[in-house]
C-alpha cells in the first residue's frame, strides 16, 4: 500500500483549476512553485483531471475560460498620486520650497543678471547659491535613489495585490537584500499614496448546539505552542458570492499560524469542519494523536460526527465561551486578514472564480505572506527554520 498523500482531493482539484485558469498563459512550474508543490506533481494532477469526465465547475465554455484567464491576470492597482508634491507638503520642511525656487530662478538667470545682483534683489545669501549649487549631483541622486525605492515598494505592493502595509513591505525588501530605514518606508508609502488594507468590521457565523455537551477550554487564551502540532486552531466564515454564500472552514497550527487544513462549500454543515480537519491531518502525514484543536462553540464542532472525527486521530478537543470572538483570537485574526487582503468589500462573480481566488491566497499566505508573529517570516519559512533548529540542536 503506498504512502497517504499529504494532500487533499479538494486541494488538488484546486491546484488543476488554478492552472486551467491561466488558459495556457503559465507554464506548471510557475503555478507549482505559486501553491508550493512539485511541478511534476501539478503535471500529473493535470494529466489524471484530463483523464476524467469533466465536472460541473469544469464545465466552462472556451469564452468562460478566456475571462476567467483575464480575470485571473488582473491585478489590483496601486492607488499613487502621481507627480511631484505639492508646495507646503510634508516632503518639504517649511520654507524649503521657496528657497529652492529662488535658487532655481538665479540658476536660470546668473548669465544674465549675474549670481551678486540676483541674490541681493531676492535677499539671499551668495553662499547659500553656491552650496545648494554643489549638491545639485547629491540631489540628483538621491532622488533617483528613492524613485527606484518607490518602484521596489510598488513592486512588492502590487505582487501582495496592496495588501501589505509598511511593516510588511520593509519585512519584504530586508528579506531581498534591501537595507533601508523602515522610517523612510513610511514616508515614500505615505508620500505617494501606497496603502496597505485595514481591518474590515466582521460578521460571526457561529450557531450553537445546546443539547451538545461541550468540550473544555484546553487554550485559556494562549495562542503560542512550543513545537507544530500541538495546538490547532479552527473556525468557519462566509464568503459572499454573487447572490449566495460560500462558507470557508480553518485549520491553523499556533506554533507556525499555517494554515494545514482548510474546505469551501456552499453548506456550513458538520462535514464542512470534519474535511478541513482531514486535510490538516493529511498534511501532518496522519500522526497527529494528542494535538489540542480549539474551537468556538458552533453545532459543526459540536456535533457527534465530529467528536468521533476526532476521537478516531486521537485529537482533543477545546472550546471557548459562547459569544467571545477574544476566545478563537487566532482563527478570527486569520479571516480578518484574508478579507481584507483578498475580499475588500467585493462579490465574486462565481463559486468558481471565488475558490481559485481562495485557493491562491491560501498559497500565498503559507508560503510567502510575512507573519507579524513570527517575526516576519512566512508560516512555512518558521516551520523550516525551526526545524533546522532542532536539527543543529540534536546534532550537537
């Protein structure tokens, strides 16, 4: 008998879409290393779902195609201010502007009027022309160094679809090689109308099973654990599209805040939280007995068929209090990001176009997206880091 997939159905029927989606526009190895597996193992995935009658999401029209492709390509704009700064901006101390003017005019008119004169009739000094004569090179390349800053910050802005604000953005261009002022980074984000998204008011879903018994709270707000699978977290959130819903459920390990199981649906029933459970099981390659998977209180998590679900892979469950979003602090952080980096008050047009869209930014926020908590590293980057760690640390 071979050896389990660390992967889901549902993530590989994923992974074959969003390669479809491209329309042949990407080769395997650019969407493999996007959603972080083997490009090999994308061509075979591929290879099997061509093999396959077609289902109904694959049932799309070489026009449905075609924008789905364009839709895929499109990204978000950065919402600059082009142009230089208005006089009296913040990029300008006090006065500067003006001064700066009237060097420009004696500049422009010393052949003819002579560099004395002109600055005795504007009430300057001979020295300060000079001066701000001689650092006319300096100036020039300094601000040809912050224009080609501004591009890199634009550059990473546009690649996290302008999800990324200043924090992350100096994490990013550090991680390339870049030193510079994380300050500066403020300024030129600021100065040219570069914004990260910001948190978006939420919307619970949870429902309570009170004839449910319910399991102890093993977290108590302590959202660390010491090693991975330890502790996981979960939950379920909506997803509006077009007229209707999609319902996304979680499964975050704390020690890394990776996302290892997750499932979408058009339901928020019992086999919604129990697939993502499979998938976060599956990509811990089946030995998970003893992680703690904590939980609000909601009838999916309550449910007998998911208790048992649990029971089978030795997985004990916790539980918060009703109606305290502060007790699943972990899971509510992780859809509050995903909204705002991804949804931002918009509507899918599809459950298609919504899964691929999912999908994607799941990838990225496992492989790429830099994590506050873990000192900016990506959820995957701590994973392997740690673990080196632990290796240096056995070896010696």
């Amino acid at each position: 008998m071979g050896r389990p997939s660390k992967y889901s159905d549902e993530f590989r029927r994923d992974a074959v879409a969003l390669y479809r989606a491209s329309g042949g526009g990407r080769t395997f190895a650019a969407v493999a290393k996007e959603i972080g597996v083997n490009h090999e193992t994308l061509r075979n995935w591929v290879r099997a779902a061509d093999a396959e009658p077609l289902g109904p999401e694959s049932a799309l029209n070489c026009d449905e195609r075609a924008e789905l492709a364009r839709l895929r390509k499109a990204e978000p704009g950065v919402a600059g201010r082009e142009g230089d700064p208005a006089p009296g901006g913040r990029v300008f101390r006090t006065g500067d502007e003006v001064r700066a003017r009237r060097w420009d005019f004696i500049s422009a008119h010393a052949g003819e009027f002579g560099v004395q004169r002109l600055c005795e009739v504007l009430a300057v000094a001979r020295s300060g022309y000079y001066a701000w004569q001689a650092g006319a090179r300096a100036r020039a390349d300094r601000a040809a160094a912050e224009a080609a800053l501004v591009g890199e910050i634009r550059e990473v802005h546009r690649e996290t679809r302008g999800a990324y604000g200043v924090p992350r953005v100096h994490a990013e261009l550090r991680a390339q090689g870049r030193v510079v002022n994380r300050k500066r980074i403020a300024r030129l984000m600021r100065d040219h109308g570069i914004i990260g998204r910001h948190l978006r008011k939420r919307c619970r879903t949870t429902v309570q099973d009170r004839n449910a018994p319910p399991a102890p709270d093993l977290i108590g707000r302590d959202f660390t654990a010491a090693g991975p699978d330890v502790r996981w977290v979960g939950d379920i959130t909506y997803l509006p599209v077009g007229g209707s819903w999609m319902y996304l459920a979680s499964v975050i390990d704390l020690h890394s805040r990776r996302l290892v199981g997750w499932s979408m649906a058009d339901h928020m029933r019992t086999e919604l939280a129990a697939d993502a459970m499979e998938a976060a099981v599956a990509t811990r390659g089946g030995r998970v007995d003893g992680v703690i998977f904590h939980s609000d209180r909601g009838s999916q998590y309550g449910s007998a068929e998911f208790a048992g679900f649990c029971r089978r892979h030795g997985i004990r469950r916790s539980m918060g209090k009703v109606g305290s979003s502060y007790d699943n602090a972990a899971a509510e952080s992780f859809f509050a990001s995903l909204k705002r980096e991804l949804m931002h008050g918009e509507r899918w047009a599809s459950k298609h176009q919504a899964r691929l869209d999912v999908f994607r930014w799941i990838s990225f926020y496992n492989l790429r997206r830099r994590h506050s908590t873990l000192d900016y590293l990506s959820p995957i980057q701590f994973e392997q880091q740690t673990a080196a760690s632990r290796k240096i640390t056995l070896a010696a």
